[in-house]
C-alpha cells in the first residue's frame, strides 16, 4: 500500500497527525541524546532514500536541518537552486515534478507562488513538502509548537501573541491555533492585515484571532510572544521605509515584553534585523528561545518527512 503523504500546509493535514509529528520529533530529538550531529540515529528511516531540495528564494536555517535531518535519518540530499533548473527556464511545473519523482523519493520546495507548490504536489508522485511560499511556512511553526512545549507543555489553551507584520509565517500560526487550540492575537497596523482566509480557518475551528491594534494592550497575559521581519523576501525593497514607518510601534523589546506573563517565551523565525522588529536584549534576553527554536527545525522536519513516507 502506498502511505506517501505531502505536507503542504498546516490547516490541510489532519489534527491527530500534526499532534503525532510534534510527539514523534521531540522523542527523535531526545532519543538522539546530544550525539555529533552528524552521527547516525539509531533507526535509519530513510536508507537509501534520495531527498530533493529545491530553493526558489535564499535560505540558511531550511536548506542546512532539512539536509542534516535526511543525513541523520540515512538518506542523501540534492540542494537544487530554482535559478539552475529548467524550472526557470520554461518547462512546466508539473513536468518537472513528473522527471523529478522518477528520480527522488521526496521533494521539499521553497518557492514563491502557493500555485508552484501545488501543482508540484498533483504532478509529483512522490511527497512533497512546502519549505515556505509567500502564502505560508508551515514547516517554521511545526518547529515553534514543538519549541514551546518543550519547554512549558502543552500550547493547548496558551495565549500566542503576534506583533508586526501580518505575513506568511502568521498564517501558518493562526492554522496552527485552529489545529492545537490556542488563543492568537494579531497586533498590528491594519495596512498588514493577515490574509482573511486563515483567520476564517481559525475562527472556523473555534479557536477566531483577535485582533488589537495597541501592542501594549495585546501582551496582557500572553504566554508566547512572537515576531518577524518586517520586510519579507517576495515584498520589494522600495517598500522597506514604509513599512518601517507602519510596523515601529509593534517593535518587542523589553518593555513591550515586560508586560507579558513573566514566564513568558519569545520567538521569531529568524533572520531577524537586530533593533527593528526586536532589540538585541530581548532576542539575547531570559524570554527568547530562538536557537532551540531554530534547532527545532532539524527535530520537527524529521519527524514531518517519516511522515510523508509512512515511516
Ligand atoms: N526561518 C527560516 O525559514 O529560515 P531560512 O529562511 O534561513 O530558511
């Protein structure tokens, strides 16, 4: 029986699933127990297994834990760059995921348009995994529930709170409120509103974003801050002063952090523009969780791709 599954979103993988993945990569990631990490775990889940990586956009963060990840689990890697694929160059998405599947068993993709991944996933039959669009970045808040329970349980009814722009990573968050039932805040100016469609799905799990635009006001009782760069990669460069101007205000730094729960974390994707979207002493400070945030990466897409392969 073929168990290939793609993971192309949050809202659109089943609940019990994500739940599963969580719970299976935080145990892959203690079963591992602080070993080189280039060192083998101790299954190989993905022996001879061929991965391919396919950026469309830079990354640091999802090229090196999704190849490190595939090592550790005994597969091989190809790091292809959109630019030098045929991809750029005219032939069809759904060609290329048709060639590719006849020589890879898994194809993860970061791309601009949602549409490139999706008709990567039809084509392809082998899974395919989003590794960010300009719509969303699942694989980024898979790793931040995984870092938040590791360190105070269960997100299950915590208060998320969002400050700045309302991005592709949000999106992702406000999926994941819907499908691990916590509370999210969206503070922010309303020119950056989040797109409707997941604060729909949010609301339509029962778990609706509330908005509040005074960034003072949304830290009350909040459990886990969040933020993220103020400009992102498929937004112009052009827009850069304004969008400084509009998000300034929803800076975190200590202040804005000191009126949130006094055990509260602080998250942020990364890259981060030190003293923009967050000043040096939170992102340095006793809140913030960013490298075990970042490491989590590598422990939450591992467990992602074993289930994309019925592993
Ligand atoms: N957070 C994240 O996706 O980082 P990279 O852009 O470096 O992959």
């Amino acid at each position: 029986m073929n168990m290939m599954k793609h993971f192309l979103d949050i809202h659109t993988t089943d609940a019990a699933e994500l739940r599963h993945m969580i719970d299976t990569g935080l145990a892959m990631k203690r079963a591992r127990g602080g070993r080189p990490k280039g060192a083998p775990d101790d299954d190989q889940p993905l022996k001879g297994h061929m991965v391919a990586l396919i950026f469309e956009k830079p990354s640091t963060r999802t090229r090196v834990s999704f190849d490190v990840g595939v090592r550790q689990m005994g597969g091989e890697t190809m790091v292809l760059s959109g630019k030098e694929m045929q991809l750029g160059h005219g032939e069809t998405i759904a060609d290329t995921a048709r060639v590719l599947s006849r020589y890879v068993d898994l194809i993860m993709i970061r791309t601009f348009e949602e549409q490139t991944l999706l008709e990567m996933a039809e084509h392809a039959t082998v899974p395919v995994i989003n590794g960010l669009t300009n719509r969303t970045h699942p694989c980024q808040i898979m790793a931040d529930v995984m870092t938040y329970e590791e360190h105070r349980g269960p997100i299950k009814d915590r208060k998320v709170v969002w400050s700045g722009d309302g991005n592709n990573v949000f999106a992702s968050f406000a999926h994941a409120a819907g499908q691990f039932g916590f509370d999210l805040t969206f503070s922010g100016p309303e020119t950056l509103n989040p797109e409707a469609a997941c604060l729909d799905f949010a609301a339509a799990k029962g778990r609706p974003v509330t908005i509040e635009r005074d960034p003072f006001k949304a830290m009350a009782g909040a459990d886990l801050v969040v933020t993220d760069t103020w400009v992102s990669m498929h937004d112009p460069e052009s827009a850069k002063e304004r969008r400084h101007n509009q998000l300034r205000a929803y800076q975190v730094n200590e202040h804005l952090m000191s009126l949130a729960k006094p055990d509260s974390l602080f998250m942020h994707c990364l890259p981060a523009h030190r003293n923009d979207e967050v000043t040096s002493a939170v992102m340095d400070g006793p809140h913030s969780v960013i490298f075990d945030e970042a490491e989590n990466r590598l422990h939450a897409q591992k467990a992602v791709m074993r289930w994309c392969l019925g592993r």
